[in-house]
C-alpha cells in the first residue's frame, strides 16, 4: 500500500459522473461574453449556437463543470477557451464576485434554472473578450447581438434550461434593462 496521497486532478468517469450527479450539486461556471467599447459601456453580447442530443438549434452561453482541485478562475478561462477558441482574449474580473449564482434543480419550476441531468450551483458572470472569436468543440457559432436583441422574447425562448433569465440578469447587472 502506498503512503502517497493522489492529489492530481481530473474528470470522473462516467459511471462516477452519473453517480456523483445524482447525490450532490455540481459545481459550474458560465460566462456571458461581451465586447466593451472604450468606455466600458456593453455593446454587444456573445450567445454561442449549439445543436442538442435531439437535433434542434438553441442559444447557449459559455458554461461548464470545475474539475476537482481546480480554482474558479481557472475553470472560468478553461471554459471560454474551449467555446470561444485561444485567442478570444478574455478579461476575467479582478474580483471573482459572480453577478449572480444560478440553481439548475433536475426537477422543473423550483427555479427557473433546469437541468434534468442534475442539481447544480453555476456562479455567472460577465466577461470583456477582446480577441478574435472562433468557437470549438461542439458550438456551431457565436452570434453577436446587440443589448436590445439579447433582450427579445425570440432570443428568451431559444435558450433551454433557463439561460435567457440569466442572459437577462447579466444585462441588467451590465445596467441594460429592456
């Protein structure tokens, strides 16, 4: 038997993903990009086009689970790197303070977070991307939209599992209210 400990970090297996999922919340992060212009003012915000498991088109924001052993901050660049490629630029905040922590409940109506796969805890927030946008692994697009657009009932009901309330409430903490 060995005296060391494993500290080295990594993904679970499936099996244990699946396990894990169903006996504790999961820790996310998501990330709405933005563009700024010189004075720090939002105008435009970045929604990624996806195809799901059934074949339909929604709009998605940048999320995703933090690995065991991992800091928030580097989960958060992980993240926009993978769905907005390398050279995206992000700016992460100074202060990791989310503008809001969103419960995904595998059962609807709880809040107006869903995920059925499981309970989650995702700290949102808003983040200045710079660099050339060119979205990976299984984003079809990054659409860029005007405050106003983000805001619409059209764009609202394309995003599944509650993110057009968090979209919303990224807008307004942005002091975008429509």
């Amino acid at each position: 038997m060995s005296d060391l400990t494993e500290t080295t970090p990594g993904w679970l297996s499936t099996d244990e993903l699946h396990m894990a999922r169903a006996r504790m919340p999961v820790l996310y992060v998501e990330a709405v990009p933005v563009r700024v212009d010189e004075s720090g003012e939002v105008t435009s915000i970045g929604v990624l086009l996806r195809i799901g498991a059934d074949g339909t088109i929604s709009r998605n924001l940048v999320s995703g689970r933090v690995m065991h052993h991992e800091r928030v901050r580097d989960a958060l660049l992980r993240h926009l790197e993978k769905d907005l490629g390398p050279v995206a630029l992000p700016r992460v905040p100074a202060s990791l303070q989310p503008f809001t922590v969103a419960e995904y409940f595998p059962t609807a109506g709880i809040t107006p977070f869903h995920d059925p796969r499981q309970h989650a805890v995702s700290l949102a927030y808003v983040v200045p991307v710079t660099g050339d946008c060119r979205p990976r692994q299984d984003a079809l697009d990054l659409v860029w939209l005007s405050p106003q657009e983000a805001a619409s009932p059209a764009v609202q009901s394309e995003m599944p599992g509650g993110q057009g309330v968090l979209l919303k409430q990224a807008l307004a903490h942005t002091g975008h209210m429509y």
